[in-house]
C-alpha cells in the first residue's frame, strides 16, 4: 500500500479531535453514499496532513463509528448479488474498498506511534489491531462481493503482522486484549496458503 506524501497544503475540514468531533456532527449520515464520499475525501486530505502520531491515532479513532455505519449501509447495495455486478453496485463496492483503504493508511501512519515513540503497551497493541482489523474488512468485503482479494492486499496484511510481531510486547497485549485479531491473521495465512495450493 502507498500511503499519502505529507503536505503542508493539505487542507481537511478537521486537524485534532475536538474539530474532527464537530465534523462528524455535520455529516449527513441518513444519505450514506454522500456520508461515505464525504468521510472518504476528509480522511484522505487528513491523511496528508503532517501531524504527531498520538494526534493521528486520536483522531482516527472518532472516526471509527461513522465510518463503520455508512460501511455497513453501502455493504447490503452490493453483497451477495449475481455477477456480474450492475454499475451501481460496483460504485457501491469500489466506493467502499476505498474508505477502508482510507482508514488502513490512516491507521499506517499510526504506527510510528509504536515504532519510533514510547508508546504504552495498550496503545502500540491497538494500533497493530487496527491495521489488521481494517485490512481484514476489505477483504471481508471483497468475499461478500465475490471478488478475489488482490495480492497488494495479502502483501498488507503481511506487513501488518510482521509489525505486530516485531514489537513482541505490543503483540502479547494485543493477542490478550483482541483474541479474534491473532486468529484472524492465522485465518487468513491459511487462507491464503490453500487458494495458491489449488
């Protein structure tokens, strides 16, 4: 996956937490396709944005339960529909492949909060978990919609866990705290490990 460059020029509609909460509270959420568009274009232009990793994750996660609503509306235009795919359906599905890439990066970046700072045990864990937790929904998604999983994503997925396992006290929390996350990862190798066996 390639992240975003940084910019100084990125411009989005909130910068920390308290305006990302005052954001949210403007979004048109009962219109979903616009609610996932508008969520999709912040995030994005946050996602350039030059900030501190604790600001980022903070900020990332109030965006959570927005995003995972309007995910969930979009998912039922286009999960388990005969192929192929009428073009509504196909915005729908590329529409929502896109957000959660959007969180994925968000989540990304974050991870210098673990790697390069002294984050605390619960944070470093929780930024692993979301990586996977996001990398895991699109291709939740991409099975619902009876679509391969692509390479890159399989290649994410690795490297979320290799950066996981790296910090082998983030993991141990991580494993303890989100049990479904460490199995999640042992799913989806062998998973993987039996398609390319076919």
């Amino acid at each position: 996956m390639t992240r975003p460059e940084l910019s100084a020029e990125a411009a989005p509609e909130f910068v920390d937490p308290a305006s990302c909460k005052a954001w949210l509270d403007n979004v048109p959420l009962a219109n979903v396709a616009a609610a996932q568009a508008e969520l999709a274009a912040q995030i994005g232009e946050f996602n350039r944005l030059p900030t501190t990793p604790a600001n980022r994750f903070a900020v990332m996660e109030h965006l959570r339960e927005a995003v995972n609503f309007v995910q969930v509306e979009q998912a039922k235009r286009f999960s388990n529909r005969a192929l192929p795919m009428l073009e509504p359906e196909a915005d729908a599905f590329d529409a929502t492949c896109a957000l959660w890439q959007a969180m994925q990066a968000g989540y990304g970046r974050c991870l210098k909060l673990a790697e390069e700072q002294a984050a605390d045990e619960h944070t470093g864990a929780l930024v692993c978990q979301r990586m996977l937790a996001y990398i895991g929904l699109k291709m939740f998604h991409h099975h619902r919609a009876y679509r391969e999983v692509p390479a890159a994503d399989w290649r994410a997925l690795r490297r979320a866990a290799a950066a996981a396992l790296a910090s082998e006290r983030a993991f141990g929390a991580a494993a303890r705290a989100r049990p479904e996350a460490a199995r999640a990862v042992a799913v989806a190798a062998r998973s993987e490990s039996s398609s390319r066996s076919q």
